[in-house]
C-alpha cells in the first residue's frame, strides 16, 4: 500500500558527491519512519541513515559527516545527500518505510546502484 521509487543513482569520482531521492505514493497508510539501507555485492544489507516524520535522524557510523538524510514538508519525498563518497560507498541503495494501519507494514523500494570510481 506504500509505493516507494528511488531515483539519483549513478557513477561518481571519490571525493565527489551524488543525491538520492525516494518518493512515497499510493499511501493509505501513516507513515512513521523512513529509512535508506544499502548492499554491496557479497555483503549483508545494512542501514545507511533514518529519519522520522519530526526530521530526527539517525546515521550509521561509516556515513556520520558525510551523509544527509532528509524529508521535504509533504512528508512523501525522502532524499540523501552524499558527500566525500568513497569506494566504499559503492552499493545498491534502498528506501525503506515503516507505517501503521491495523498493524505495523514494512515497504521497500526497488533500489538505485551508486558507483564510486575513478
């Protein structure tokens, strides 16, 4: 009931920066916290930064500094800004939701692949 669809993704140069956006549709449902994970190849998923409907955020501690999470006043449009990208950043990312109706929903988007490579 929650259609999330990033969008940004591409190839960058270390050093350089790139911004995702993940946009929520097709909502009947509240949402409460919105998230980016990431995964690289042969890696487990994991979380890159999350962000409640109040704006708090919260960062994994390889992306502190250089990453920002952020929400635009519909609430429907999460982006992540990436700064100082390194190779390590270098994943397929995704936009998670939580909501809650009748019982609590996780959505995932499709995901966007983020290169960093000279």
């Amino acid at each position: 009931q929650v259609h999330l669809v990033e969008s940004g993704g591409g190839l960058v140069q270390p050093g350089g920066s790139l911004r995702l956006s993940c946009e929520a549709s097709g909502m009947s449902r509240a949402i409460y916290a919105m998230a980016w994970y990431r995964q690289a190849p042969g890696k487990r998923r994991e979380r890159v930064a999350a962000i409640t409907m109040s704006g708090e955020t919260n960062y994994a501690e390889s992306v502190k500094g250089r990453f920002i999470c952020s929400i635009d006043s519909t609430k429907k449009t999460m982006t992540l800004q990436m700064n100082s990208l390194k190779v390590e950043d270098t994943a397929v990312y995704y936009c998670y939701s939580a909501s809650l109706a009748t019982t609590p929903q996780k959505d995932w988007g499709q995901g966007t692949q983020v290169t960093v490579s000279s």
